[in-house]
C-alpha cells in the first residue's frame, strides 16, 4: 500500500510538466541560441539524480528530478536504495553573460519531493517534504552547463512499526541539506 501512494505521488510530480510548456526563453549573449530545456545529472555524497529542466518565463524554471538515495547502500548499512522525485521552481535572481557566449547565473527557488526511503533511524518509509534550492550554474559557449547546488529539504517520514504507522521528522534531509550537488546538463 506504502509503495502505491509512494508510486502514484511520484507520477503526479511528474505529470505537471506536460501542464506548463515553455514559452519564454532566454538567449544566449550575442549567438542567437535558445535553450527553453536541459537534461542531466547531478551527483552529492548521499543520492544520484536524473534532471529535466524547462523554461517557464524568462528568469523562471521548472526542475523536476528522479532521485536515488544511496545513504547506507555505499558503506554497506542496507542493501537497497530509496527513491524519491521532485519539483523545484527556480528564479534567476542575477547572472552575466560573456561576449564569448558563456555566462554565470545565480538561482534559488521553492519545491516538493516525494519518495520512498530509509530515514536515518535506518527503516524505510513514504517521505514527503518541502524543500528549497539555491545554486549557481556556468553555461559554456557549447550547451552544456555545470552547476553547484545546496538542496534544503523538511520533511515528514512515515513508516510501519508492526501494526502501527509512525510519523517523525524526515532527519536525514536536514543532514544532507548540507551536502552540495554538482550537476551537469545538456541544453536544448
């Protein structure tokens, strides 16, 4: 049953993309370029994660996120990974671009996850949580970007305890809200 609403919160996430389309654009200092998306993928010391990101006004993206969180699988503390998905809306709240066609931009922005995952009390349950993004990216003159990130997340875990449902503070999202993401995407 977990895994089901899990499943369908997950799938939810996902189809709100196909509600927004693009529409604005930003382009590229001087070369006539737009990249209205980008698709990547970002690696932190907990979670590795697949990207797909869409411009929904200049200045304003929608990152939606398919994670998979490692924590306790790499030193060998569980056999499975957790999963989770999310959505962030992020601004550009300042940025440069260069004559040579790269720029720096600067972006925060709010955002929901969703997942199936091992808490740090090491069992496993639904976690639903806000969160938050803040990070620089640096888009070179082919498109491609690298991006640096911090992630806060706040949340609620719940998971099975015998016969009786427990709900507590998702504590590993506060821990790895420290933990920076570094990011690669392609531009399109």
């Amino acid at each position: 049953m977990k895994a089901e609403v899990c499943i369908a919160a997950i799938t939810a996430l996902l189809a709100v993309h196909f509600q927004s389309p693009a529409e604005n654009v930003r382009q590229e200092a001087g070369q006539g370029r737009s990249y209205a998306k980008a698709a990547g993928i970002s690696l932190c010391f907990n979670e590795f994660s697949a990207s797909y990101r869409t411009a929904v006004k200049e200045d304003e993206l929608l990152n939606l996120s398919l994670n998979i969180d490692m924590a306790g699988v790499i030193p060998g503390y569980c056999d499975a990974p957790g999963i989770s998905a999310g959505i962030t809306y992020q601004y550009v709240f300042s940025g440069k671009d260069y004559p040579s066609g790269e720029s720096i931009r600067f972006f925060a922005g709010p955002g929901a996850d969703v997942g199936y995952l091992r808490d740090s009390g090491g069992r496993y349950g639904c976690m639903v949580a806000v969160t938050g993004c803040v990070g620089l990216e640096y888009i070179f003159c082919v498109p491609v970007s690298i991006s640096l990130t911090v992630e806060p997340c706040l949340g609620i875990h719940v998971r099975k305890d015998g016969n009786d449902l427990m709900a507590g503070l998702y504590k590993a999202g506060l821990v790895y809200s420290l933990y920076p993401h570094l990011g690669l995407k392609y531009l399109f």
